[in-house]
C-alpha cells in the first residue's frame, strides 16, 4: 500500500490562506486498535499541540449563539478530464454514461444550491464547516466553491489526494469568518486483512477554532456494502483509536466524527465506535449519535434502497460537547430535506433525486441527503 506524505504544520489565520491548504512530509497510518506507529504518535502529539496554540484567533460571533456543521456525500463529483493512474473512466465524455462539461455544470450549480441553503432558514451565515465525500480532486473543489451561492459565503477547502482506485476522496469545506484551521492530516487506512479492494478512503482531520473553541473534525467514508461488515468495523476501530488518542492529550477537546459511513446508527462499527442512542447511556469515553433515534425511532434517513431507508450519514460527537457550560454545546441535529431533493414520479417517487438513474441522465443532486448538527454558545 502507497503512503501519502503529509506533516503537521502551522497554518497562518490571515488572508493568504490558499483555497486548499497543502501540507508535507511523514508517513502516516493507523494501526487497528493501537497506535503503533512512531509518526502516528507524534502526530497526534503535534496535532494536540497546535489544537492548544489555536485559540485566540478571530471568529465571527452569531447573535443568538447558533452555529452549524453540516456533511453532504456529493455522488460522484467527477471533472470531464481523465486523472492519472484512477479509474475514471465512467465519468468520462467517451463514456457510456455520456458525461459531458453540460452536465458537470449543472450538477456543480445544483450542488452548489443545497450546500447554499443547509442551515441558513436557522443560522443565516450558514454552516462553519460542511466534510463532503465523493470529490474527484482539487479541480472539481475549485469549480464548486466558485459558484455563487458559495463564492458568496467565501468558503475555502481543505483536501488531501487519496488513494482511492477511482479517485473520489473527502474535503472539508469551511467559511474562515467562522472557523480557523490550525492543523489538518489525512491518516491513511490500514486494510482490513490485506484486503486492498474495499480499503476505506482516509480519515480527513481538521483541528481549529470555532465560537472560541478548540474543535477538531474527522471525515469519513467507510467501504461500501460491497464489503462484508467486518471492513467497515476495521475502519470503526482505527477511528475509535483515533478519537481515543486526541481525547486523552485533550480531554476538553470538542470532537465532531462525520461522514458516509455505509452503517446504520445501529449496527456493529457503530457500537465498535462507541457512539450511544441516548445521552444517559453515555460514559465519558462515549460519543453520541443523534441519529439513531432520527432513523430509528422516527422512520427518517438520508438514502432510500429497495424501499427501506437507511441513514448512513451521520454526525456524532464527544462528550464535551454534551456536557458543556461554557463555549459550544450540542442543540439539535437535522436531515436537511427540501422537495425539490427528492424524485417527484416514476418508479423511484419519494427516493432522493440523484444525478443518474443507471445511464439515464436525471439531472439530480445526489443520492444522499444532507445532515447538519446545531451547536449552541453558551
């Protein structure tokens, strides 16, 4: 398995902060349930370090203490043009499919609509960080935050070149009035069992400043049902070490996990991950699933398969942000569902309405719906 070199690096917080923030050099991996690697440790040592030296820096305050972060799997952001060594080749002109520039435009501008308006009906500056999966590369990441409901926002990104065969990798967007990175790494996965078919894509950390607090991100995208459970319980562990490692140097570390993470709330890499139902289940070392009651007990989901939904998008979080009295605090949680997201007729009447439908064009948004969580200052 190729490593991707990355460091730890200080990030400045003034204007010349590129749109994708590049960082160089170590080797980086996880080992399932242990840090073995000396990088690793020092790597969160590093992370934790800078975490500590990011407070103090600018943020826009919001009136009634509201803020949002929010997760979006885009479906197969692809660009016309083929990229090296990635198989690609079904999002290209000459292709069954026929995707063309016509077609990557609109499904840019229709994107572009929904990252535009999830939260703003209650946070009208709009999510301070948005991870989003299925991103081809920098360029696509480039045209996006160039459309007008995003340009609008000043929104930049933060990206890493994976290892994906097809090419697709996560990002996280984020508006620099309202968070501040100070310290990014994307922490290659191990495979589960020398399988390198369904290896998971990378696990995307952002660590800064929002609301005056140190928070850290993880983005995700776990292998596919294609996989036997077990790969997707292999991704829950490294994660879970991960999450484990960074808590233990800070303890009052506000930790968001989000991401595709092709599980339910409910099942096994889930519990492995230790996120819990209900807040009054919840250990310390616990995380906290909000949407395992939205699926569960409320019959709502973010993808619809065979006629059942499923809710594989999902935000969870440390209980720092549970417990808070002071700085960022937890308040709700939300699957962002608007009409104009969801098939109108046919055979899929009710299903998200995404871009293809087999080879038929639908002109849609994405196969999944968007979820945002809702943090309030105390």
């Amino acid at each position: 398995m190729n490593h991707i070199h990355h460091r730890i690096t200080r990030i400045g917080t003034d204007s010349s902060i590129s749109n994708e923030i590049n960082l160089q050099s170590v080797p980086i991996r996880v080992i399932c349930g242990e840090l073995k690697n000396k990088y690793m440790k020092k790597l969160i040592i590093a992370f934790n370090f800078l975490l500590l030296l990011a407070v103090g820096g600018r943020a826009q305050d919001h009136a009634d203490g509201l803020y949002s972060v929010a997760f979006y799997n885009l479906e197969n952001l692809f660009d016309t043009i083929h990229d090296t060594g990635k198989n690609d080749y079904e999002y290209l002109p000459d292709a069954a499919k026929g995707w063309n520039s016509e077609k990557y435009r609109s499904k840019l501008k229709n994107l572009s609509k929904v990252l535009g308006e999830l939260s703003r009906d209650k946070v009208p500056a709009g999510p301070a960080a948005i991870g989003v999966a299925e991103v081809e590369n920098r360029r696509v990441l480039d045209d996006l935050i160039r459309q007008p409901e995003l340009a609008a926002g000043g929104y930049r990104y933060i990206h890493y070149e994976g290892p994906d065969k097809r090419g697709i990798d996560c990002a996280l967007l984020y508006d620099p009035k309202q968070f501040t990175p100070h310290a990014t790494a994307l922490v290659l996965s191990t495979p589960f069992e020398g399988d390198t078919i369904h290896k998971t894509r990378g696990f995307l950390i952002v660590g800064g400043e929002l609301a005056g607090d140190k928070v850290c991100l993880i983005v995700n995208h776990w292998p596919s049902r294609g996989a036997a459970e077990p790969v997707r319980v292999h991704a829950a562990m490294q994660v879970k070490a991960l999450k484990d490692s960074l808590m233990r140097t800070d303890p009052d570390l506000k930790l968001i996990i989000m991401g595709d993470l092709n599980d339910d709330p409910m099942d096994l890499s889930l519990a492995v991950l230790g996120a819990k139902k209900h807040v009054e289940d919840m250990t310390e070392d616990d995380l906290y699933n909000p949407w395992w009651v939205t699926l569960e007990d409320k019959g709502v989901g973010t993808l619809l398969y065979r006629g059942k939904w499923n809710l594989f998008d999902q935000i969870i979080l440390s209980s720092t942000l549970l417990q808070a009295t002071k700085g960022l605090k937890y308040d709700h949680n939300e699957v962002f569902m608007r009409d104009y997201l969801f098939q109108q007729d046919g055979k899929y009447k009710g299903a998200p309405l995404r871009t293809y439908g087999g080879r038929v064009w639908l002109d849609g948004y994405s196969d999944h719906l968007p979820t945002i969580i809702y943090m309030r200052k105390q």
